[in-house]
C-alpha cells in the first residue's frame, strides 16, 4: 500500500457517538474494484459508496493515513486526509482488527491504488486483544483451532477453505435433487445405536427416563423411508462417533448418506466418480487435484479391483476366505496385525487388508466384494459366496465414502444382527444391537436398493488440498484448554 498524496491540514473533530445499532453499507470491496479499474492515477470517480469491515492495516504520513479495510469479499485502501476526515486523529489511533464503517468518493491515487476516501466513518466494534503480525497472519496451529474467529480474517487460506466447503454442499445438493432424489431428516437421537461400527456417544431423556444415543449415522431411518416409497433419498447432516482424534477424525462430522431403489452397488460407483470429478471441475477448474505433495486425477472411470486382488499386489499373497483361519491368523500376525480371538477369516483379510495395502492406494480405486462378516448390512454378492457386493473409494491414501447393495432380506438381517449383537456382548463397543423396529419394516419389503456414505470433511478436505480434517471443520473438537496459570486456591 503506497500513495505520494501530500499531507493536509487537520479539519475540526466531529462529536465522538457510540457503536451504531445497525450500518448499511452499499457497495463492496471486490465490486468497487473491479467497478473502477480503469480510472486513471490520481483522479476521482464521483462516485460515492459505503463500505463495512474490519481494519487490516493502517499508516500515518504526516497529515494522511492510509488503511486497508477487508470485508467478505476482500481488501481495499481508505484513503483519509486530515483536512476532510471527521475526528481524523481518532481514526489514526484506531485498532487494527476494529470493525469500522465508512463513507466516500472513490479515487485511485497517483501510485494507481483503488482508495475510498474517508468523507465519514464509525466504529462498528472494538478489537481488544492484540492483533495478529500484520504481514504473517495467525500462525499459530493451537490459536488457529480454538480462535477460529481470529483465523478466518487473517488467513485467507482459511477462509477460502470454508467458501469452497460451503459451494461444495450446495453443489451436492443440486447434483442429487436435478436427480430426482429428495433431501429429508431423520432422527439425530436414536433409542437403538445403529448403521455403522461405531461407538456411540450415550445421553438421557429425563422425561422418558430413557438413555438415547447420538446418531452414528442415518443409514437404518432412510432404509425405512424407501420401504415407505420414497425412491431416491438423501440427508447431509451430523453424525456423531465416540472415537479418538486424528488428522482424519472429528467426533462430530458431517456425512451424506442416499440410498436410491431399482439400483444396485455398481450405478452408485458411476455416480460418485460423476459427482466428485463433477465437483472438482466446478470447484478448481480441473479434474487433478493437489493433495498434499502430490496429485490426485479424478477423471472417470475409477479403478475397480476386489480387495484379495488389491492385497496380492501390494504384498505378493494370494489369500481367500476358503483357507484355513488359523493360517491367515499366523499370516496377520506375521504382517503386525493384533489378531483377536473373535476374527473370523473375513475380519482377519479387512484387517490384513487396511495394515498393508489401503494406505498404499493413491489414484482413485473402488475397492470392491467385502467379506460379508465385516459388512453386515449390505448384500451377499450374486456370484462370490461369502463376499458382498460393496465397495469403498479410496484416494490418497484414505477412504473417501462406502456403499453397497442393500441387504433386503429381514430373516439374514435378523441373523446378522444376532452375530453383532453377540459380538457386543463379548466385549466388542462397536459392533451393532439388534434394532427389531427396522427388521420389521424389511418385512414390509425393501425393494432392491443401493445406499452411499461420503464423509462431506474427507471431501472437503480433498478439493482444497489440505491433509487435516481440522482444517474443514469450523469448530474442531480439541482437547481442553490448558489455564497459563492455575488459578489460586480458595
């Protein structure tokens, strides 16, 4: 920010007046910009505007201050000469980070810089803290997380992350319903954990004395919507998982999940492919993305490979769930995997599986046919007994979404539960309950039905380039602050 304007004389203060109740700004900094580009240096539009936002950077030469104020659309220099800015030495000494409004001419200066003159302005709200360095932002990891306020107005980074979070959702959403599908909600609180292997955060219901669970996910409610006739539905919403934190985990994170009858698990792998390169297109222009060091192309088609085959590749061994257990046991334990009793031969692949091939997997891959012990909802695969048809997208490294053909038959989802649910009694948090209620609306017939899961953060996460899901999410969970001092006894 440069001028060579010469310092006037100081005009007569103007009375100090409170915050405003409400300001009206009529004009923004990008379309001011854009607006008067082309007037010449040192020449003034005639047009007066009235702008809003923070102050970013401020300096004196003399009898002349120079200030950038940033609004939600970007940046643009105030120009304030003592000789017309009213209580022009209150406005030298605001603080940087204060919420100001202001009215004025717009000018370029003689050193080309778009300005709005400062003909009036007001404080719109104090910053009492102390302003981040003006030319590195807010650096600090810690502060970024906790203070998000702060973040957002001095990385543009960050907030550019969260604009394209937010075009994201709304693309999704257009993308579905020129589908015919239909956004609806279902419950957030459940009397019955269920839809996913998850543990669920409990909660009481003092009325009803009855302990809920927050959703670990929508699956088993929109199941029983297309049993109602709802086709093709979807929700974008919050679940809620009782696990640890990572660079891929949040307790609290927001999901897709659609389920669309008539179709089974090889339509839905077309339509992630069409949505997510879709969304790359419209979102950076390309359908290669950066993520972290490297590149992603997410040009259909996607790879589709089973996950015996994808295992044989990255470790040379040819298993299948007809060996014996006890010999893939020894090949787990072996590769590092801690084997538990409980592990059938399809856990004891899933596992083998995630310890040595999916971080492996860079370029978009469907990894397709589960064991069907470890996917208890889906369907059994129409040529491959034991497996099922269900498949999940990987890219980076990390899993993207899971889907699958629906499991429609209530009396194998009935056995399946019983399988989970002895699971659970042997100690096992995660594994599902019996959910009785969706039983019997199977039985009211489910027609043939694929569902979709896509982790809207792992997405996100994706399109912007950015290795750590706390960098898509407003307000991360994070562990307690810690006091700089402990407070003294009583």
């Amino acid at each position: 920010m440069t001028s060579d304007e010469q310092p006037v004389e100081s005009a007569p203060a103007a009375p100090s007046e409170p915050p405003p109740y409400r300001f009206d700004p009529d004009a923004d900094a990008a379309t001011i910009l854009a607006e008067h580009d082309g007037l010449e240096d040192g020449t003034e539009s005639g047009v007066t505007v009235t702008i809003a936002g923070r102050l970013m950077l401020r300096r004196g030469q003399g009898k002349l201050v120079f200030g950038v104020l940033q609004d939600g659309t970007g940046r643009i220099q105030l120009f304030a000469p003592a000789k017309t800015t009213p209580e022009f030495e209150a406005f030298g000494d605001l603080n940087l980070g204060d919420w100001i409004g202001v009215s004025g001419e717009v000018m370029k200066t003689r050193r080309g810089e778009v300005s709005v003159r400062v003909d009036s302005w007001s404080r719109l709200a104090e910053w009492q803290g102390t302003f981040p360095d003006k030319w590195h932002g807010l650096a600090d990891v810690d502060t970024r997380y906790r203070q998000r306020y702060i973040d957002l107005w001095v990385n543009e980074d960050s907030r550019q992350r969260f604009v394209t979070r937010s075009k994201m959702v709304s693309s999704i959403r257009r993308f579905l319903d020129e589908r015919s599908f239909l956004e609806v909600e279902t419950p957030m609180l459940h009397p019955i954990p269920g839809g996913a292997h998850a543990r669920p955060f409990t909660t009481h219901h003092n009325a009803l004395d009855a302990d809920l669970y927050l959703r670990i996910a929508p699956e088993l409610y929109l199941k029983r919507l297309v049993v109602g006739g709802l086709e093709r539905v979807y929700e974008i919403g919050r679940v809620f998982r009782n696990e640890g934190l990572s660079t891929r985990h949040n307790p609290e994170f927001t999901m897709l999940e659609l389920y669309w009858a008539y179709a089974d698990y090889t339509d839905c792998m077309v339509l992630v492919e069409e949505l997510v390169s879709g969304l790359a297109v419209e979102l950076t222009g390309s359908t290669t993305v950066a993520f972290g060091d490297r590149e992603i192309d997410l040009a259909p088609p996607w790879r589709r490979a089973t996950m015996l085959e994808l295992i044989e590749e990255q470790t040379q061994l040819a298993l299948d769930l007809a060996m014996d257990r006890d010999e893939l046991a020894a090949i787990a334990t072996d590769l590092g995997v801690e084997v538990k009793q409980s592990y059938g031969s399809g856990k004891l692949i899933l596992e083998i599986y995630e310890k040595t091939t999916e971080a492996e997997l860079w370029d978009p891959v469907f990894v397709i046919d589960y064991p069907k012990e470890v996917s208890p909802l889906s369907r059994d695969h129409r040529d491959k007994p034991g497996f099922t048809e269900r498949f999940e997208a990987i890219l980076g490294g990390r899993e993207l979404c899971n889907g699958f053909t629906e499991l429609i038959d209530p009396v194998e989802q009935l056995a399946r539960f019983e399988a989970q649910s002895a699971e659970r009694e042997a100690g096992d948090a995660e594994a599902m309950p019996i959910d009785h209620d969706y039983v019997r609306a199977l039985e009211h017939g489910l027609p043939p039905t694929v569902g979709l899961g896509i982790g809207i953060d792992r997405l996100a996460m994706l399109l912007t380039g950015t290795t750590t899901i706390r960098d898509v999410v407003l307000f991360p969970t994070l562990r307690p602050e810690t006091p700089a001092t402990d407070p003294e006894p009583a």
